[in-house]
C-alpha cells in the first residue's frame, strides 16, 4: 500500500494537472448525490476530493488557480453586466445592509469566542480568515501584529498561529455557504432558487414569457396554414387586406405554382399558404374557405434574424410609430416576433419605445427580411465563435484593476483578481449589450467559463491546504476546527434572519446571490448560479460582494484589536 502511494505522489509530482482534473472528476461525481432533499453539488464535492487526493502530497502552482478563478468570475460579470448597471440604485442600499451586518457579526462571533476560549490574536485572526473565507485577513491581521510593540519571535508565532488557523477552517468555510445558500435559505424561503429566478426573469422582462432550455411554444404567435378556396372573386389583395396580420405566400392551382402578386385573382379549388398571427389566420381563412391538410408544393421556409437597430429616427419611438415610418411594401410579410434591450426582452406593445442599440428579431422570407433589414441597421448572423480579442482584453483589463491598491489608515485594500475580473465582466457585458456586434461570446462558451473556472478554483485550492489542514486539525485537535464552523455559521444565519424578517427578501434567488456576495463566497455563488438555471442572483450578488470585499478585509486589524 506504501509503495502504491508512493507511485501515486510521484505521478502527481511529476504532473500536478492529474490530480487537478481527478479531483474535477471525483468531485462532480460525489456533488450528484442526493440525500433527501440534500445535495452537496459539485463545487462542494470538488473541495472534498481535491482534500482527500492532497493527502498523497500535490505541489500546484497558484497561478493556475488565480487565472481559472479570473476566468470564472469575469464570465459571470460579462453574463450579468447590462441588468447590473440597470439595477442600480434601485434597491442598492439593501445589498449594502447585507454585507454590513454580515461583516458586523462576524466580527463579534470571532472576538466573542476568542475570549471565551481564551485564543491569542493570531488564531483568533485565522479564523475570521478562514471561517469567512477572506484571506485578505491573513496580510491585514499580520501587518497588525507587527505594530503591537511585542518581541519579534512572538510577533511571527503569532502571525503563524493566522496561517494554522486559516487552513483548519477554510475549508468548511468554503462548504457551509453552500449548505446555507442552496439548502437552508430555499427550506427558510418555502420555494426554490430555480422558481423564484424564473419569476424574477420573467419580472424583468415585463411578464415577457421566457422560455426554458428544451421548451416550445404549444400554441405559437406565428403560424402558416394551407386553405383551400371556397368563395370566388378574391384577390391576394383582398385577403391580405383581411387582416394587417397576414401574408398570402404561396398559391396552387392544379399542381402547378402561380405568382402571388397582390392583384393576382384567385378561384375555388385553389390552395393558398397564409402566414402570420395565429388569431389573425384562423379568422381570415374561416372567410376565404377552408382548411386543407399536406398540400403539395406549399411547403416554405421562413428565416429569423436579429438586428442590431441603429437607424436613428426610430429611437425614442413607439413600435407603432417604427411601423409607420415603413412603407407597406418595405415591410409586407416580415414580422416582428421579439424585442430586446442589453440582453432582456422587452413586451411587444404598439406604445412600447425602442432605443438605439435594441436588438429586434424579424420571421418572413428570406428576401422580405433582407429588404426590412436593410433599412434598420446590422444583422446579427449567429456564430458559435468567441470574440477572444475583446475578451482577452476584458480579463487583462480586470487583472489589472486588481493590481491597484489603496490605504485606509495603515490597512492596504484591493480588489484582487477576483474583484478587478468582476468589475471588467460587468463593464464589458455592459458595452456588449449596448453593442450587440462586437464582443460575442455563445451561452455555451460563457457556461463553460463558469463551470470549469470555479470547480477547478477550488480543487486548486483544495490540492494546496488539504494536507496542511487535516495535519493541523491532528495536533491541534478538533476544537479549533469546530470553533471555525461556529464562525462560518453563525454570521451566515444571523444575516439571513436578517435578510429575511428585517429587509423583507421575498425572492430565494436574489436573497440567496445576495447572501453568497456578503460572504464573498464564491463557490456558494457557483452552486447558486447553477440552481437558479440564469444570472438573476448575479446583480445582488456583484453589489454585496464589493462590499464585503471591503469590509471583511479590515477585520484583521479589528480582530486584533479586539480579541
């Protein structure tokens, strides 16, 4: 068995990356699991296993973790830019009371039970590092220590007692945000992240129906149906004129295909091809005939496309007034099926305004929405291809926001990484929206971003502290490892409460982004994301989790301070 291990630490020393992607593997396997109404979910089971494979001995370097982590947290930055900035000043100063409350009890848990049990200002430090997950602490708390005025050997057995405290409680403070976030607050909430993000959704969309991955319409807006001529004397005119709401795209006659100009005539017998609006077609073709069954040469296929609007008379006015600036022919059997704004659908109303830069999406004929198209400004071709350049830009500019440093007093702040990828995502998701042309990234590529960057994150981050942690908590003992899942708890329920009874969240999914940001607990956001099925926890979470990457930094001094 010795040798077996050996062999195994030597491959992993050899090359680290396998146990990287076991741990991705081992740990996506376990999170499947369901007990009850439990499951772990795959961030928290890639923890689990990347602890249990670390104990073989793995040396990975963090800047893989630091880049998956920027890729992870950029992605969901870019997803949610254009309702972020929408969103704020709204209902901000809720999100700013989460993160302070949070930040205010964690506080007094860790000085409350630092003097209970009698712990020095080092492992008091490492546990608010790590019972909350903020390792900002570590380099606050120990620039804190220095300036106690203590001799130098007890100032680094101290700042030591920081590191062993961290790495006994990092991680079930990573995995209790999870349990809370995922499992506790929808019990607390008696409804689930996913129903209550597709009510948000639909919210934001103005009651605009959206539909899920896999789902039709059983009854859509727009149809083609075949009839036969019953009724003589008719026109391609005259029925058209039956309805705004129609076109009559194909006629029949023995077999054989006749124009379909709009003063051709028509006679019983014939069969005809109506498309458009379903209520409008089922009216009309009750007046003209009947309806037929499979008609040979009717078929005829439709092409949807998106347009970016830029023709500038038509911002600022309603949908009704757009029409009208078209003439009849210019628009004839084009129709408008869908309305978007920075990524949301907008209802379709005649008094609804439309804006430059909104995105309108057109079904007719190929040339008819050509010709339509023409006069409105770019279409959007769908590509399956990401836009590395303005992407690769998106994440070098937010590494280097996180660069940037400011000082409190003595106590230096920085966004890190983490931060600066997240305020790029947003800025550059916003200008996307806006410009709907550059900057594409495919819902696949974006997921994959996600999903890969945070479970790789912490299987890095599970690969470096496992072995240090479990041998800690062997000579330490189990009490300073219990006494961190009291720290990580605590602030999370109180905060919850509190979210709850006193700032009235009535939404799971946005309480529990809300939630996840003022721990800063990135891998609790994950399991959120995941749940919820879209980026409606990703605003309130984005606001808190700027804060709390504040606030939780300057409680090292405070800790010291105060324990």
């Amino acid at each position: 068995m010795h040798s077996v291990i050996l062999a195994v630490s030597d491959l992993f020393q050899a090359c680290p990356e396998i146990a990287l992607f076991l741990a991705l593997l081992a740990g996506c396997w376990i999170g499947r699991f369901r007990f009850g109404s439990f499951q772990l979910g795959g961030v928290a089971g890639t923890l689990l296993a990347a602890v249990l494979i670390s104990q073989v001995g793995v040396h990975i370097d963090s800047g893989i973790k630091t880049v998956l982590f920027a890729l992870f947290i950029y992605a969901v930055g870019y997803q949610s830019g254009p309702q972020f900035f929408r969103s704020l000043g709204r209902q901000t100063m809720r999100e700013i009371l989460m993160a302070g409350v949070l930040a205010v009890t964690g506080l007094v848990t860790v000085v409350v039970i630092a003097r209970i049990f009698h712990l020095d200002k080092g492992l008091a430090a490492g546990l608010a590092a790590g019972g909350l997950t903020q390792s900002a602490i570590i380099g606050t708390a120990g620039s804190s220590l220095e300036k106690l005025g203590l001799p130098l050997a007890q100032v680094q057995q101290l700042q030591g007692n920081v590191a062993v405290g961290y790495a006994v409680t990092y991680i079930f403070g990573s995995i209790g945000p999870i349990i809370m976030c995922v499992n506790v607050l929808p019990w607390l909430m008696k409804r689930s992240i996913r129903d209550d993000a597709l009510r948000a959704e639909s919210q934001q969309a103005a009651g605009v129906h959206i539909a899920g991955e896999g789902e039709v319409e059983s009854f859509p807006d727009l149809i083609g149906r075949a009839y036969q001529i019953t009724k003589s004397d008719l026109t391609v005119a005259a029925i058209e004129a039956l309805s705004p709401g129609i076109t009559l795209e194909k006629i029949v006659r023995n077999d054989k295909m006749l124009a379909t100009g709009s003063d051709a005539s028509l006679q019983p017998g014939d069969n005809v091809l109506l498309v458009g609006r379903r209520a409008d077609i089922i009216a009309a073709g009750a007046q003209i005939g009947q309806e037929a069954g499979e008609v040979a040469g009717l078929d005829f296929v439709l092409l949807r496309r998106d347009i970016c609007l830029s023709r500038k008379d038509f911002s600022g006015k309603t949908i009704k007034q757009c029409v009208q600036l078209l003439s009849a022919v210019t628009r004839h059997g084009v129709y408008l099926v869908s309305l978007s704004r920075a990524g949301v659908k907008l209802a379709l109303t005649p008094d609804t305004e439309v804006h430059d830069g909104d995105v309108v999406t057109l079904l007719g004929a190929s040339a008819d929405v050509q010709r339509v198209a023409s006069q409105l400004g770019q279409i959007l071709v769908p590509s399956i291809k990401t836009d590395l350049v303005f992407h690769s830009l998106g994440v070098a500019v937010g590494l280097l926001i996180g660069l940037a440093v400011v000082h409190l007093g003595s106590v230096p702040l920085t966004l890190g990484s983490g931060g600066g990828a997240l305020l790029s995502g947003l800025l550059f998701g916003w200008y996307q929206g806006r410009h709907p042309s550059s900057g594409n990234m495919p819902s696949g590529a974006s997921a994959l971003l996600v999903d890969l960057g945070l479970a790789g994150f912490v299987a890095v981050t599970g690969l470096q502290t496992g072995q240090q942690a479990v041998t800690t908590i062997m000579q330490q003992g189990i009490t300073l490892f219990l006494l961190g899942v009291i720290v990580t708890l605590i602030p999370l329920v109180l905060t919850m409460l509190f979210g709850r009874y006193v700032l009235r969240y009535n939404n799971t999914a946005i309480f529990a982004g809300a939630l996840a940001g003022s721990r800063s607990a990135n891998p609790a956001f994950g399991e959120v994301l995941s749940k919820a099925g879209n980026s409606v926890p990703t605003t309130p979470f984005a606001i808190t989790y700027a804060v709390a990457n504040v606030l939780l930094t300057l409680l090292g001094p405070l800790v010291v301070a105060f324990s």
